[in-house]
C-alpha cells in the first residue's frame, strides 16, 4: 500500500498530525455524507462482518472451549469487538482489522459520547434478566419472553418437522437470550441472522451455501436456517407493530426514522 493509505485505520497514529475530531465521523455523520446510499453501505457492511463472525465461529469456540470449564456457563458475559472495515470504489465492505481490544476512550467528545451510549445499550441489553427496563412498557418477564419463543417456534414448524425434537438445551437457551436481546437492542445492529423479509431468497440461498462452504455440520444449518425463519416474525413485527427494530431493518426494508424509533414503511 502506498504511504498514505497504510495508517488508513491507525487512529492513535494519524491524530499525532491532525485531530481527532477532524479524523473521525459518528455513524450520523457517516449517513450524511452517504446520502440515499447510506442503507445499502450499512447493509453490505453488515454481511462483512457477519460473514467474518460465520467463518471465525469454530476457532471462537475452540478457543472458549480451551480456556474456560465445560461445566462453565454466563448469560451475561460479552466481549466487545473492534472491526475495520474499508469500502471500495463499488460500495464492497471488507473486514481488513479485528481488535480484541478496542480502545474506548477517545480524544474527541463526539466519540466518547457513543462510548457512553454503546456501554448504557450493553448494559441493558446484558443484565436485564428477569425484568426488562421499564421503557418496555409491557413489562415483560424472563418467563413471558421464554413462552414468547416457543410461539414464535411454533410458527415457523413445519409440517413434520417438530423441532421441539431436536433443539438442544443450549440451543433453546440462545433463543431466548436472543429473544430478550431483541427487547433492548438500543443502538445495536443485529448482524446475524441476516434480515432477508424484504428481499427475494438470494441472500439467504448465499448464506446457506456459505456455510456449507465452510463444512458447518448439517445440524448447524439446520439451525441457522430456523433463526433465519425467526428473523423474519421479527421484521414482521417490527413493520407491522414497530416493535423488535432495530437499525439494520431500517437499512434491509426501507424503514423511516421517527426520532429514535423505526417504524413503518415509506409510501
């Protein structure tokens, strides 16, 4: 790479001759400049990153598995991820950096204060268990959002396919931890499983077929191919009802912006 594109992501680097300020945009800032392109970036942005997460999966797991007691188990643990991400000339996102260890404390305010947001979001999502925070106004419950899964289940069953069958324990606990996530995903993005409601089968046929690339057991399609099924109730209801959005439902179905909230289609 030339000079001038080495230090491209090296922050702590190139703030040395300008600022930071100067240096960085916020994701609002990002969508200013992008214009009526910003949804389409946002959403292939989305599909490096979770495609990345896809092929890293094994390794993650190994990795976990190696350092910490089988008989070991925390809802409420997470790591944070910094990813870098760089755009070409036709609007391809690649994953070109993955920090383990990202830094959280910035020299300039407008960061520092999506710090702020990001750690009040993980905080809510993450240890909320038994009583979701009283924006929720329907007060839901561990035991609500638990019943809530299985009818979500049964709406996807397929005719002889019970499912109920052969979902593990720790594949029943992910759906409910995820289940609750999507209550309070604040500033979030859910980056799996792709939102593919609004679009044809192309996405989620390329995702399948990504997978067995990369030798996934059958029974890990088998379930990826129910949380896609699942995602879609939830963008249902996010359209239908405005509830369980989130920002990449907005970039994926054409969503409009209300303040805060996403909701309803645009005309």
């Amino acid at each position: 790479l030339a000079i001038g594109r080495m230090l491209l992501t090296n922050l702590s680097v190139n703030n040395k001759k300008a600022k930071t300020e100067d240096l960085t945009w916020v994701f609002s800032e990002l969508r200013d400049h992008f214009k009526d392109k910003a949804s389409f970036i946002f959403s292939r942005i989305d599909l490096a990153i979770g495609r990345m997460l896809l092929t890293s999966e094994k390794s993650f797991r190994k990795y976990y598995d190696s350092n910490v007691d089988s008989a070991f188990s925390c809802e409420n643990c997470y790591h944070i991820l910094g990813i870098d991400v760089i755009i070409d000339e036709d609007l391809n996102a690649y994953v070109i950096e993955i920090n383990g260890n990202p830094t959280l404390n910035f020299k300039a305010e407008k960061l520092n204060d999506e710090v702020s947001q990001l750690e009040e979001d993980v905080v809510r999502m993450m240890y909320n268990n038994d009583q979701i925070y009283e924006q929720n106004t329907e007060g839901k419950s561990a035991m609500d959002i638990a019943v809530g899964v299985m009818e979500d289940i049964s709406r996807v069953k397929e005719s002889g396919d019970d499912l109920f069958e052969w979902l593990t324990k720790e594949q029943i606990s992910y759906l409910v931890r995820s289940k609750r996530e999507q209550q309070e995903l604040g500033g979030f993005r859910r980056i799996y499983p792709v939102t593919t409601y609004c679009e044809d089968n192309k996405d989620e046929n390329e995702w399948t077929a990504f997978m067995k690339f990369l030798r996934l057991s059958e029974e890990r399609i088998r379930f990826h191919d129910l949380l896609t099924r699942l995602e879609k109730i939830r963008v249902q209801r996010c359209i239908k009802d405005s509830v369980e959005c989130s920002n990449e439902i907005h970039d994926k179905c054409n969503l409009k912006y209300i303040g805060d909230t996403i909701c309803n289609l645009e005309d």
